[in-house]
C-alpha cells in the first residue's frame, strides 16, 4: 500500500487524480445533458425522466455520494497544484499567446473552475434543494427560464463551463499517456468538440425553453 499512497503524493499522481476525476464529471455532463434533452420531447417526457431520476432511491444517493467524493478530489488536487504552480513560476508567463497549447480556455482553468463550483451550489438550492411537491420539474425550469435573467445567467454559465471542459479533457488526455504528435490533431479536435456540444447543447436549453413554454 506504501507505494500507492506514495504515487497519489506525487504531482504525476495528482494530475492522474485531476484526469480520472475529470473524466467522471464529462461522464455525468454526458448524462445529465441526455436527459435534459427529454425537455424537447415536452412536459410528460422530461417529468418521466425527472420521476425515474428520483426513482432510483438508493442508488441515487450512492452515485450522489459519489460525485460529493469526486468533487472534494478534484477541487482540492486542483487547488494544489495550482498553488505549486504558482510557487514555481511566481512571475508568470508574460506571453499569453495560443502557441504550445495556451489557450484561452487553458489560460482561465482555475477561475472557469471556481466559477463552475459557485454554478453548481447555486444550481442546486435552484433545481434540487426545493419543494416540488406542488410543481413539477417542467414547470419549475420552465418559469426559470422565462425569467431574462435566469435564462441569460444559464446561458452565459455553459459558455464558462464549455471552457473548462474544453481544456479538461484535452489536459486529461494528456496526462493519460495520448499525447503522441501522431494523436494531437484528433484530440485537440474531440476536446473541442466536447466544449461546443456543452455550449450549444446546455446553452440552447434556457433560450429554447424561453421561447417555447
Ligand atoms: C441549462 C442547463 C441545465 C439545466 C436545465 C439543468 C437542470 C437540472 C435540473 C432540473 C435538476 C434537478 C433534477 C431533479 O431534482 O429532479 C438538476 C440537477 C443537477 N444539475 Fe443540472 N442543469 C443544467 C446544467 C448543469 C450543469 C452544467 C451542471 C454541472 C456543471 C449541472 C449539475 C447538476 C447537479 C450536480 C445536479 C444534482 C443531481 C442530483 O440530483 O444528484 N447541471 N439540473
């Protein structure tokens, strides 16, 4: 076991953890964006969807627990390599162009990443924490989003979370080893991708619900 607590300390081992645990969150976007797609199948489709969510009981509040643990993970492995980072290159770079991987989205991790955490607790007390007892998930997103500032705020937020995706899954990639020139193009292509179906996909939904219901 010495050698594996002794991997996790290292920086290779925390930007493993970052990679792993960052892939868990795309996997959870994938999902939680297939599933809020059911809202253009209209009102029974997407409370079907929300009642077979809250269905599953038990094996909710696991995969909850679930995403808590990864969230901690992420956040403080995050933190702490960005406080190392900071520690060995206190000047900073005085080039901030795309050249050799720097990018915009690149360049704003940190921040896209305390922005997301800020969304996420707010999303929350929004769309989970409430009583739904004399509404439905519909009508509560649906009065949302017809709300300019809601439905602009959301629309504006998937453009941050779009960012940190795009460059989380291409940093992902190449700490797990895919990171030979023959592979770049495909996955600087993949990453990219990733961040405009975040963008279109989430950031669509309160502008299309706006106008719709
Ligand atoms: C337009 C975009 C989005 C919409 C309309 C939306 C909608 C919802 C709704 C309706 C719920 C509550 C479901 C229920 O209680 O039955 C929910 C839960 C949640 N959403 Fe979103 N969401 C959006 C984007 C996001 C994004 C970008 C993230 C993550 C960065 C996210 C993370 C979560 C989490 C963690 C939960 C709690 C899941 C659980 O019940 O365990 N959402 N969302």
């Amino acid at each position: 076991m010495n050698w594996f607590s002794a991997a996790l300390g290292s920086s290779v081992g925390k930007k493993l953890m970052m990679a792993l645990t960052g892939l868990a969150f795309i996997g959870f976007l994938a999902a939680h964006l297939a599933g809020n797609l059911t809202i253009y199948g209209g009102k029974a489709a997407f409370n079907g969807y929300a009642e077979k969510l809250q269905s599953l009981g038990p094996l909710l509040h696991l995969f909850r627990a679930g995403l808590i643990t990864f969230a901690l993970v992420h956040i403080l492995t995050g933190l702490y390599l960005f406080l190392l980072n900071r520690k060995a290159r206190p000047v900073g770079y005085r080039m901030h162009a795309s050249a050799g991987g720097r990018t915009l989205s690149s360049r704003t991790m940190p921040y896209t990443g305390i922005v997301i955490l800020a969304f996420v607790i707010f999303h929350l007390f929004h769309f989970t924490f409430v009583d739904k007892t004399s509404t439905t998930v519909f009508d509560m997103v649906a009065a949302a989003f017809n709300q300019p500032f809601y439905m602009l705020l959301y629309a504006i937020l998937m453009i941050v979370v779009a960012l940190h995706v795009r460059h989380g899954f291409w940093s992902a990639f190449q700490t797990l080893g895919v990171n030979h020139p023959k592979y770049m193009l495909t996955v600087t292509t993949v990453s990219f991708a990733a961040g405009v179906i975040v963008a279109l996909g989430f950031g669509l939904l309160p502008l299309v619900i706006a106008l719709w219901y």
